[in-house]
C-alpha cells in the first residue's frame, strides 16, 4: 500500500492543523499533466498552511479491487474467507477514514474514454457507503461528510468539452465527478482544467500555463 504521511488532522494546544487528501488515478507515470498539477496543487496549499499534513493515495500503483459479487455478499454479511477481500474491504474502510479527516481534497483526474479511469471509479465505490458517507431521509438522499470540506479536482483531457465545443456531450468526466462528490456531501468542489492537450505543442502549453496560473491564484 502506497500511502505517505499518514497522519491525520489532530489538535494540539487548541491549534487545527490542516489535512490535506492527495488522489492520483492516471496511468501515464512521469508523463501524466494531472499528476504534475495535482502535485503543484497540493505545494500551493503546503505553501498556504506549512503546518498542514497531507496523506497520498495514488489508485494505480495501490488500486482497489472493481466490485464483485463477493463485495455484495460480504456487504450483507457473509463471512469474509479470503485474504484480498479482507483487504479490499479494510481499504475500502481507510477511504472513508481519509476523507472524513481531510481539510482539502486534490483529485488528479484524466477523462478517459469521455469518463474517469476505472481506478478512481473504484475509489469512488468504496466511498459512496450508505450510513457512511450518505444517507435517505424523508427530504431525499443526504450526505454525511461534514460541512466546509474543500475540494480540487485537477481535470485534464485531450479535446475541447467546454462551451460550444461539438463534443461537450460526451463530457462525463467533471460533472459525474462534481454529482457523486456532491452526493456524499462534498459541494465545495474547483476544478482546475487543462484540456486540448492532445491538439498540438502550443494548445498544450497554454491549457498546461492556464492551469498552472489559476493554482498559483488559490488563496
């Protein structure tokens, strides 16, 4: 398990100290734009609040298992009997625990396909806990993260979705992102775009400088 700096916000003397959740889910390594401004993110929110501790997933190199029928069984519980289902459900639990802890939240996350990558589909299943995370009330569902949770979703992609583009249609990446984080009760989400990266070296550059200027604005 790829896991840093595991302490979570704690109180010492009457002083808060800031907790900051640090998600990566691309594939591309080195190569990755969201994991260089996922990580340029979290070093404005360091640069904002020294005190702060942050705690590091990143969903490729330590993935949680996809859903399975024995998820199901085990959910409604049955007897847990292998080792990787134990630890799934344990990570599963650690998930939950981050955010609950977590001041900020910096999610690295590349469209693939129109959508999210599978690993932080994953992530998301885990989360997305009835009596955990949300709940139905007479007024509808309600979620039980508590209140005041901030919430950056570096969002990178090759084409255009934005505005008036053709393709804004197939965009499933950022608004299923912004309704399930807002289901459990993360609302106060920014995304920090950089898309047409896939157009050439000058549209990369600017959509990489834009996003870089706007994480330098964070206050």
């Amino acid at each position: 398990m790829l896991v840093f700096n595991t302490s979570i916000t704690f109180k010492q003397s009457g002083v808060h100290f800031m907790s900051i959740l640090h998600i990566d889910s691309s594939i591309l390594g080195d190569y990755s734009v969201s994991r260089a401004l996922s990580a340029e993110t979290v070093a404005r929110q360091q640069a904002l609040h020294p005190e702060a501790n942050v705690q590091y997933r990143d969903l490729v190199r330590d993935p949680a298992l996809h859903l399975s029928d024995k998820h199901i069984a085990a959910f409604q519980g049955a007897e847990v009997t292998e080792a990787a289902l134990g630890e799934d459900l344990a990570l599963g639990g650690a998930y939950i625990d981050d955010l609950f802890a977590a001041d900020v939240i910096v999610i690295g996350a590349p469209m693939y396909n129109f959508s999210i990558p599978s690993q932080l589909k994953a992530w998301i299943d885990r989360v997305c806990v009835a009596g955990r995370t949300f709940q139905y009330g007479a007024n509808g569902p309600e979620g039980l993260l508590p209140k005041g949770k901030k919430v950056f979703v570096v969002s990178s992609r090759g084409g255009f979705y934005t505005g008036e583009s053709p393709a804004a249609f197939l965009e499933h990446q950022e608004t299923y992102l912004k309704g399930v984080l807002g289901f459990i009760g993360l609302t106060d989400v920014t995304f920090i775009r950089a898309e047409g990266l896939s157009r050439g070296d000058e549209a990369k550059t600017t959509a990489i400088a834009n996003a870089q200027a706007l994480i330098a604005s964070l206050s």
